[in-house]
C-alpha cells in the first residue's frame, strides 16, 4: 500500500513537472517569434560594425578594444527602424560612459609630423582608387619627394614633387606629389621631404578598387573657432574624431571633411591644428572648400586653400580669386564623386558647365554623389534664405545629370530630406523612417551633416523638406557603404557611438 501511494504521488509529480516543461518551452517559442526579425538578412546591405560595442549597445567578444576587421565582422540580421530606435535607447548608461571614456586623442602611437620640419602634411584621394596625392611644406626649396615602399615585399618607388615658394608663409615651399600604380588590398609605408629633411614614416593600407566599398564624411571641424574657449579644443575633438573614426571604420577607403577645415583661412596655427593628426597619414582626405576655407570677399586673399592641398582633376570652373581651388572630380568604383566649390566668386550655375562635363566623360557610373559646403535645404534660420539659392541649381543637375546624392556641411547641425524632386518639392512615395529604404528614387536626397569639433551647435528650426533633422549637440560622422544597387547612410554620435540616423537608397 505505501509503494501504490508512492508510485501514485511519483507519477502525479511527473505529470505536474511535464506540464511545466511544456509550458516553459513553449513560453520560450513564443517569445523567439516575438524578437525575430521580420526582414530578412541581405548582405548588401548589412554595415559591418566596429569598435567594442555595435551601434545597437551589444558588446563584441573579447577584451580587446582594437576593431575587427571587416572579415571578422559578424553577419546580423537587418532590423526594422523601430527596432533599431528601441535597441539605442536601450543601451545601458555603463556602455555609453565606457564608450565615452575611449573616445580618446592619439598624438602617441606614432611619431607626430611636428617632430620634424615638415609640416601640414596631407594624403589626399587621387582621381581614381590607385592613385593618391601628397602635399606638405618645407622650409627647404630643394625638390621633395616621396619614398613609398610595399611593406610585404619591401619593393620601393620614389615620386618627384613639383616644389614652389609659398605666397602665404614666407620662407616655406609647398610641394605637391602624385602617387599612381598602387595595389588593391597592398600596405604602403611613405615619408616625404628631401635630402635636408624628411617626415616621419607612415603607412596606409589601400582598399578593393572594384565591388563594394565605403567611405567616411565629415565636416566643419573649424579649428580655431573664437567662440571656443581654446583652439586646443577644437584640436583634441577633431583629433578624437579622426582616431575613432579611421579605427572603428578601418575598411573605409577615404576620409571626406565637407568644409571649414579652418575657422580662418589666413592664420598658420590652424592649419597645423587641422593637419597634425595621425589618422590622417593613413587614410586619403578629400577635403571641400567652405566659406573659412578662403576670403569670400572682392580683398581676395592668396592661395591659401591651393597652397595646401592637391586634389585630381582641378577645374577652373569654380576658382575664388587667387585661389584657383575650383570644382573637382574622382572616380572610386561605380561612384562618380563631384566636388564644387560653391564659395566661387561666380554665380551657383556655374557648376552645371562642370557637372554637364564631367557626367559625360563618365558614362558608365552606376552612381553620382556631389560634395560642397552649403546645404539647398538647411535646418539653421539664418542660413534658410542662403540656401535656397543652391536649389534651382541642385535640382537642375539632379534632373539632368542624374545625380542620387549631395552631402553638405555648414549647419554644425544634421538635416535628412525627402526625395526631392527638381522643383524642390518632396516625394511622398517613400518610408522616410530611419532604417528604411527608398527603392528606385526618382530625385536626389540631400544630407546635411554636424560639426566634427563641437564648435557652435547651432539651433535648429522647421525645415520643410527635412524628414530627420536634430542637434544633438556632440561631435559627428557618417560611415557611407557602396554596392552596386545601394548607398547607405549612417550618422554616429562619435562620443558614444551610437547610431544617430541612417538610410538606404536602393536602384534595381
């Protein structure tokens, strides 16, 4: 009798312990459903994250802090934009603070330029994906040089400067260098100067020339800005950006700053503050002219813009007074990057004679990005009646020309519009949420980023066109991934590496 009792009260617990396996599975199923995605995965438009943690606050493995490279990186799933907005918010305070706590100047892990004679030293995209070009001053008139080897098989070139007396510092000789005929996918060390003096060793890992790539956008770094209290601020912000920007987006093939390198184009000082920085000897810049950048004014002003750098396929369309910076143009991949200098003494369709020109000589380019300061539709009151000149022109050439794209800086504040069409009228076809996809856009999106230094978070105000706009008053960047059928935009807030907007342009 008492074994009955037990076997009964052992098969009454085994019941009860079943029915709870039961339940618990199948509360663990239903919660799966829930947090399982709804898009699927598409490699194409996956970004890669780096860093310690990704954008959505999960933690990478391992303790070290150095990024993955874009190999290791880990395929996830693509989220819908509510998603994505919930995860950011949901990061904890311990991994923004330990975020914050890395975002770091680095003036140690190399030799600094200013340990030498040389100085402002740039290496500046070339006008296809192998080539690159150099640009520094030397106290010596005698011919620079370029000595560029291959780390892995230690093969060495050497490539003459074209050398001349510097208008704008007396004493000093600016040198500009053209480097061609370099590999895909090949580390390079460099040094510049000549027999009197030379710059410390540097390297740079070049990137695919074809196929998928990506790119980093910048702008208004504005070093030395008087509203700041110490132009050291504005050194060390821009430098923390540059650090952690061409780490945690090491694959990224160039570096763009959209204007306003400087807060004032005749002062020395300020220049040195925008070159001296390490990750700037490792990835090519492509630099734009911005109203700092050069005098706007009839006084003229020299060549201070020119003098300092070397960009390929320089117009004369587009030349402020003595400067002779014009509108310029590259090739990386299936994109056609178009940089206009829209601070020229001539009026805004001038540019067109450019665009026209240069969209003809390329035929073939799958996608068509234009780079300048002023935004055609800026979030910044004061700014709003400036830049609606730009967009009779813009529209003109988006329509025309097929342009997909125009990135902007000026505001020190982030504007996201619709697609526009050329009247300057928003299309309403398309899912503007972050995270969303416009597929087979029939105008141009334009981009307006933030300040890259922190100076002057300018407040903004209703703009008709903007379908993101915001101040989030830290410093910013936007990593930029390429295929053949996409372009996808992502803004950072640098500080806590977070993902501030991002949205995808998709052409069958």
């Amino acid at each position: 009798m008492k074994n009955g009792k037990t076997n009964m009260r052992f098969a009454v617990s085994s019941a009860i312990l079943l029915v709870l396996v039961v339940a618990f599975a199948w509360t663990l199923k239903n919660k799966a459903q829930t947090n399982t995605p709804e898009t699927p995965v598409e490699k194409e438009n996956h970004i890669p994250q780096t860093g310690e943690p990704t954008p959505s606050g999960e933690a990478q493995t391992g303790e070290t802090q150095e990024p993955l490279s874009p190999e290791q990186q880990p395929l996830e799933p693509e989220q819908p934009a509510k998603e994505q907005e919930q995860q950011v918010q949901a990061v904890s305070e311990e991994e923004i603070a330990a975020q914050r706590a890395s975002f770091v100047t680095d003036y140690e892990s190399a030799p600094l330029l200013n340990t030498t004679i040389i100085k402002y030293l740039t290496m500046e995209q070339g006008g296809d994906p192998g080539a690159v070009h150099f640009n520094w001053f030397s106290p010596s008139g005698s011919k620079g040089q370029v000595v560029l080897y291959e780390v892995a098989t230690g093969e060495s070139q050497t490539f003459a400067a074209q050398t001349a007396a510097s208008a704008t510092e007396p004493g000093f000789y600016y040198n500009k260098a053209q480097v061609t005929g370099l590999k895909e996918q090949t580390t390079y060390a460099y040094k510049v100067g000549n027999s009197e003096g030379w710059s410390p060793e540097y390297q740079f890992t070049t990137k695919n020339f074809s196929g998928d790539f990506s790119f980093i956008v910048t702008s208004d770094a504005q070093i030395g800005q008087s509203q700041m209290e110490d132009i050291q601020v504005t050194i060390d912000n821009w430098d923390k950006v540059v650090n952690r920007a061409t780490k945690y987006m090491s694959d990224a093939a160039f570096l763009v700053h959209l204007g306003d390198q400087v807060a004032g184009y005749n002062t020395p000082e300020h220049y040195s503050g925008f070159f001296e920085h390490l990750g700037l000897y490792t990835t090519p810049l492509v630099p734009i002219v911005g109203n700092h950048d050069v005098d706007c004014w009839e006084s003229g002003g020299g060549p201070w813009f020119y003098e300092r750098y070397y960009v390929p396929n320089r117009s004369t369309i587009g030349c402020n007074w003595e400067d002779t910076d014009g509108d310029y143009w590259f090739r990386y991949g299936n994109v056609l990057f178009m940089v206009l200098n829209t601070n020229s003494i001539y009026p805004r369709d001038c540019h067109e004679e450019f665009v026209e020109k240069v969209t003809k000589e390329n035929p073939d380019a799958k996608w068509k990005i234009v780079l300048e300061h002023y935004p055609a539709y800026s979030s910044v009151e004061k700014y709003q009646n400036q830049s609606s000149e730009n967009r009779g022109t813009f529209g003109y050439m988006a329509r025309e020309y097929g342009i997909d794209l125009f990135l902007s800086g000026h505001d020190h504040a982030y504007t996201r519009t619709a697609i526009m069409n050329d009247l300057g009228e928003t299309l309403n076809d398309y899912d503007y949420e972050t995270g969303a996809v416009a597929k087979n856009p029939a105008g141009a999106l334009y981009v307006t980023t933030g300040t890259a230094s922190g100076c002057i978070y300018q407040p903004i105000t209703e703009n008709y066109a903007a379908m993101k706009q915001g101040q989030p008053e830290t410093l910013t960047a936007m990593r930029v991934d390429v295929t053949d059928t996409t372009l996808t935009l992502t803004t950072y807030l640098m500080d806590s590496w977070q993902v501030y907007d991002q949205y995808t342009l998709q052409k069958d």
